[in-house]
C-alpha cells in the first residue's frame, strides 16, 4: 500500500512537471479541440445520409472529404477578412506611429497651459520643466516603438501567430474527421460500467465548447462592427485599426472592452474635447448594450456559468497564463462545470437511494419477502371446505 502511495505521488508530480514543460503544446491542443468542437455539429450536418431524388437511395458523404472542404471554406473566408481588413489596419498603424510626435507636442502644451494657469505646478519644476521631461520621455518613447516594436516585435510576432494558427488547424482537422475513433479510443480505457457515463459527458463538453466559440466570433464581430460604425460616425482617425481593436478585446472577459476603450478614447481627446466625450459615451453605450442584451443572447446557452464562476475562472486564468489564460478561461470552466455537474448528480442519486427514494417515487432495496398465505388446505389431514 505505501508503495502504491509513493508511486501515485511520484506519478502526479511527473505529471505536473511535464505540463509546466509542455504549457504551449498543451494550451494548442486545447485550442483545436475548441476549433473542432465548434465545427463538429456542422460537419455532422452536412455529413447526414441525403436522398439522391432516385427512389429511395440515400448517398452519405464522406466526412474527410465535408471536412476538408468545409476547412478550405473556412481558409477562404479568413484570407478575404485579411485582404480586407489588414491594409487598412496597417494603414492607420503607420499613420498613428507619424503622428505620435504631433500627440507628444499637444501633450506638452497642455501641461504647460495647467502651469500657467495653477501656478503652485511650479514649485515641481527643477531645472527643467515637467513639461520638458515628459517631452523627452515621449520622445525616447517614440523613438524605442517606431525602430524595436514595430520593425522587428510586430513581424515576429504575426509569424509565429500564424505558424501556431496554421498547427492548431491542422490539429483540429485531424479531431474533427477522426472525433468517434479518438472519443472510443480515450472512452476504452474507463471500465464499462463507466463508458457510457464518459461519452455522455464527452458530448455535452462537446456542445459547450463548440457553443462558445461560435457564441465568441459573432459577439466579437458584433462589438467590431459598432465599433466601427460609432467611430466613423464620430470622425475619429484609425477606425478599423480601433475596431479590430475592439473586436480582439472582446474574447477577453470583462476587463477586455474596457483596455480596448482606453487608446481609442486618448485618441479622440487628441482630437477634441468634444469628440474625447463622444467616444467615451459610445464605449459606454456599447458597454451597456453588450451587458444587457448581447451577451445574454448570445452566450447564455453556450456557456451557462454562474457570474461568480465566470470571476473565478478569469482570476485564475489570468494568474495561470496571463491574457490567454484569461481568453480559455471561460470554456474550461464550461468544460469542468459538466464534470462537476455530473459528480453532483451521482452523488445526489447514490444519498437518495440510501434513503429510499428518488424524487417522490420509493425504492425497494431489498426484495420483498413473501407474505406467509393460508395453505389450500385448512387443518393438517382434513380438506378445506368451499363456500357455497
């Protein structure tokens, strides 16, 4: 028994151990199980028997073959989301790295009109303005965005997003066109008695997770698109850059919108006092619209968690792994709410039978004993008489 003990501890620190060492592999395969969760019940639909209009012949796809194409399909989409919306992202980028020494002149002279008109600011002047170290801090800052992040970050970093993206795809058209043989495969190891609790779990994470992801691109090309509407009806610069912005901030719960808000609203005071407040306002509006009647149609039945949980799980998440972490929060924490659920259930239905019931209805434990019936004869040696 202690070896036992030894062992499974042993065991589980290796197991920690090698999850810590494999956090990007295991965070990619967790995104292409989301990938293929998401996808599975639109394969499944196009992968149905269909008449052929010849009597009654049925003809069934392969589901390779509606996977691949729905795959390619999807490939298509995105490249034309990204011959459309990249250029004009780019675009506004530049223009927004051009005009941060005009940002950095305008900031100057506003802190200088705040000395000038409350003269106790002077006293923190030393032997050079606030003004003027502000200037040159913004300066060194704009030197050190304009030639390192830009030039050389930003380019590593599309790379490698789309080296991963391109991993995670594959990945997940591997899931999705063999999902029943790996589901068997992992199922087996369970005892049987077990097998088909597991693949009813299986399922329900399934729908939970596929319901996320599609739940997460509309509310994200919601939030983008009036974003992108409210800016332009203001006239702020970068609307696209601002919107897409808005739409990436989205995946990130309840501290997303807000840290997308923050440049867009800068830029606008920039602007104009005037236009910094509309901004501000059409966050808020947007704020309010997605709290109150976006989310809850769109995410209600996909996830199905409680606020609290919803906190939680970000916490943690965001402990664990930082923005990603935060992002993948929310469908683990769907995941594992079915298992819990599950457990609860069992546990709650093991109690009831040991009490004798479940629900309203009573259980037997044991079978009845037979309840001891006169014999058809009445007294030993005599015949029982019959009634008339």
């Amino acid at each position: 028994m202690a070896t036992r003990s030894i062992l499974f501890t042993f065991g589980l620190v290796f197991a920690i151990w090698l999850a810590v060492r494999l956090e990007q592999v295991i965070i990619q395969a967790l995104l292409a199980v989301i990938l293929a969760a998401g996808m599975t019940p639109i394969v499944d639909r196009l992968a149905h028997p269909k008449p052929l209009g010849i009597g009654e012949r049925m003809w069934t796809p392969p589901r390779a073959l509606v996977v691949l194409v729905l795959y390619l399909l999807l490939l298509l989409v995105v490249s034309l989301v990204i011959a459309i919306v990249v250029p004009p992202v780019v675009e506004d980028f530049e223009d927004l790295v051009r005009r941060l020494p005009r940002y950095g002149d305008a900031f100057e002279a506003w802190l200088e009109s705040l000395v000038t008109r409350f003269p106790f600011l002077q006293a923190i002047q030393a032997d050079r303005t606030l003004a003027e170290q502000l200037a040159a801090s913004a300066g060194q800052l704009v030197t050190f965005a304009g030639q390192a992040l830009v030039v050389v970050q930003v380019a590593v970093d599309v790379l490698a997003a789309a080296l991963n993206g391109i991993f995670i795809l594959i990945l997940a058209l591997y899931i999705t066109v063999d999902r029943e043989r790996i589901q068997r495969y992992l199922i087996g190891f369970l005892p049987a008695d077990r097998q088909v609790q597991a693949r009813s779990i299986a399922s329900r994470i399934g729908d939970r997770l596929g319901g996320w992801l599609r739940g997460q691109v509309l509310l994200s090309a919601i939030i983008g698109a009036l974003t992108f509407v409210g800016l332009t009806a203001i006239g702020i610069r970068y609307p696209v850059l601002l919107a897409l912005v808005a739409a990436i901030g989205e995946a990130i719960p309840m501290i997303g919108p807000i840290i997308s808000a923050i440049p867009a609203v800068i830029i606008a005071f920039f602007h104009s006092p005037l236009q910094g407040l509309l901004t501000l306002g059409l966050y808020i509006v947007i704020q309010q619209l997605e709290n109150n009647l976006i989310v809850p149609k769109v995410m209600e039945r996909a996830v199905a968690l409680h606020p609290l949980a919803v906190m939680l799980a970000l916490l943690a998440g965001a402990e664990l792994l930082g923005v990603t972490g935060a992002i993948l929060s929310l469908p683990v924490a769907a995941a594992l709410a079915v298992v819990i659920d599950e457990i609860r259930r069992e546990r709650q239905l093991m109690a009831e039978r040991k009490e004798g019931t479940v629900g309203d209805q009573p259980v037997l434990l044991t079978a009845p004993k037979p309840t001891p019936t006169s014999s058809p004869q009445g007294p030993r040696g005599s015949k029982s008489r019959r009634r008339p």
